[in-house]
C-alpha cells in the first residue's frame, strides 16, 4: 500500500511537470505562429491544465475503471469550486466579470446538469443499465464546440495584451511534446497505482476518484488560480476555473465516452447533484454580499462544505 501511494505523488507530480511543459511549449508555438494571447490562454492553456484530467480518464476507460473516469471529472469539479476558489478568495477576495457570472457559470451550470441526464439512462428511460455512450459523448463533444466558439468570438473582440514567453522552435516542439509523454506516463503511474490503492483498501474506484485522484489531477489549477489571487488577477483566477469545468464536462467526458462507453454507477447520482448544488451555489453568491464578487466569508463556507462533502465520502465508503 505504502508502494502504491509513493507511485501516485510519483505520478501527479509527473503529471504536473508535464501539463506545464505542455502549456509552455505549444503557448510559445501559437505565440510564434501569431495566434492571439487571449486565445492561447482559453484554448492551449486551458487544455493543458486540464489534460491531467483527460490522460487519467483516458487510461482509466482503458483499464475498465468507469468509476474512477466519471469520478475523477465530477470530482475536480467539486474540487474546484469549492477548494480552489474558496482558497483563492480567502486570500483576497475575486470580482467576477458579468460575462462570467451570466453566460459562463450557467454554461457549467448546464454540463453538470447534462451529465445527470445522459448518464441515467435507468432512471429516466427505465432501462436495464445506465451508461454514456459514444451519442452521448457526442453530445457533450457538441456543446464544447458551441463553447470554443463563444471563446473565440470573446477573443476576437478582447484587446488583451498579454506576454507570452517564446522559445525557440527546437525548444517548443521538445517541451509540447515532453510534455504529453510526461503527461501519458503520469497518467499511468496514477491510475494504476490508485486501482491498486482502492483495492487494498477495500474503498471504492469512485471515492478514490472523487477525492484524491481528482484533488490530484486539480493541481494545475490550484496553482493558477492561488498565483492569480496573489497577484489580483480575478480573471484569471475564476475563469481559469469556470473554463475549466465547461472543458472537464464538455471536452474531457465526452472524449472519454466517445472513445469508450463509459457504464455509469447510479451510485455517483448523488455527487453529480451535489456538483449541480455548487456550481448553482456559485452562482448565486454573486448576488449575495458584494455583487459579482467572491468574498472571504464566501471562500471559507466554500472550504467548509468541501470538507463536510469528504467526511461523508468517507463514512460513505
């Protein structure tokens, strides 16, 4: 067991490395190629924070873990309202643009709630057996392009001057690539070794992959979002995490399901209402208190419920 959880720090943070080699080398070839900052940032940025996410879910269909797949994309999810932006605006409280809190947050609002619909497929069509298959990978995989498209316009139409650090065409091609290798074998590492974990443990794939493997996985973002609060970015700071889990729903899932039928546990209903709960708690807690802000008070609730929601994990088993 003690092997086992070495080889999962061993393969986050493989997979950290590698997302941020990733995201350095194809940022500097988009930079070199003329692709606007802001784009780069809500596409090649965005992918590659989360392709943690998408190596792990990939390797876990694979592996014939659905739980563990599903897990992990609810579960960053949670993660990532509730701990990351709770961290962030504890340490200064974050504004958010109206575009966010009108179309964005609704966005993620509505992948939490189509996962609920094309994964319960027992209860809403009564069938035998529920699972997202390569329709419903489809689906999601169409409301991502709808998403790309809306980015791109906003992109179009944003003066943003951001630098972006080049390289040398060598260096960039060595670092994207670096990277997604880095990125395949830390997904490997991970996914292995937190089966093994999970069984030596008698817990279930969907808690591991509700807690650890997606706090885990949800580490790129941590660190952009705590390092946007520090410097006052809220942009940055929420966005980075709104986009984030649209990208985990829409572009992630659906890749997975496309690729693998996922068969989805009726058991997990509870954490995908939970994370329809707080993405919807999100949004309303733009209008209580500062208005289109996130406050202290607000981060911390976030925290507490977070560790309310393991507690029950847990005991749940």
């Amino acid at each position: 067991m003690f092997l086992a959880i070495i080889l999962i720090l061993i393969g986050l943070a493989i997979l950290i490395f590698g997302a941020e080699f990733l995201v350095r080398g194809a940022s500097s070839l988009a930079k070199k190629w003329g692709i606007s900052p802001l784009v780069i940032g809500l596409t090649i940025v965005a992918f590659g924070t989360s392709a943690p996410e998408l190596i792990v879910n990939l390797f876990s269909a694979f592996r014939g873990s659905p739980d563990l797949a599903i897990g992990n994309v609810i579960g960053s999810n949670i993660s990532n309202i509730l701990i990351i932006l709770g961290v962030a605006s504890l340490i200064y409280p974050l504004s958010v643009k109206s575009s966010t809190v009108f179309k964005e947050i609704p966005f993620a609002l509505l992948a939490a709630v189509l996962v609920f619909i094309l994964g319960n497929d027992k209860l809403i069509d009564g069938f035998d057996y529920s699972v997202m298959g390569k329709i419903d990978g489809l689906v999601l995989l169409s409301f991502f392009a709808i998403f790309m498209f809306y980015i791109v316009s906003l992109a179009k139409n944003s003066k943003n001057t951001e630098a972006v650090k080049t390289y040398s065409y060598f260096l960039s091609i060595l670092m994207t690539f670096g990277g997604l290798a880095a990125l395949v074998l830390g997904g490997k590492l991970l996914v292995d070794n937190a089966i093994i974990l999970a069984r030596l443990a008698g817990l279930s794939e969907s808690l591991i992959g509700l807690t650890i493997v997606a706090v885990g996985t949800s580490l790129p973002e941590l660190v952009t979002s705590i390092v946007a609060a520090i410097h006052k970015q809220d942009d940055i700071a929420v966005g980075n995490i709104v986009g984030s889990n649209i990208f985990n729903v829409f572009f992630i899932l659906g890749t997975t399901a496309t690729i693998f039928p996922l068969p989805f546990n009726n058991a997990i209903n509870f954490d995908v209402l939970f994370s329809i709960a707080v993405t919807g708690l999100l949004f309303l807690t733009m209008f209580v208190g500062s208005k289109k802000k996130l406050d202290r008070w607000q981060g911390a609730l976030f925290v507490l419920i977070y560790v309310f929601y393991v507690i029950y994990l847990i005991n749940r088993g």
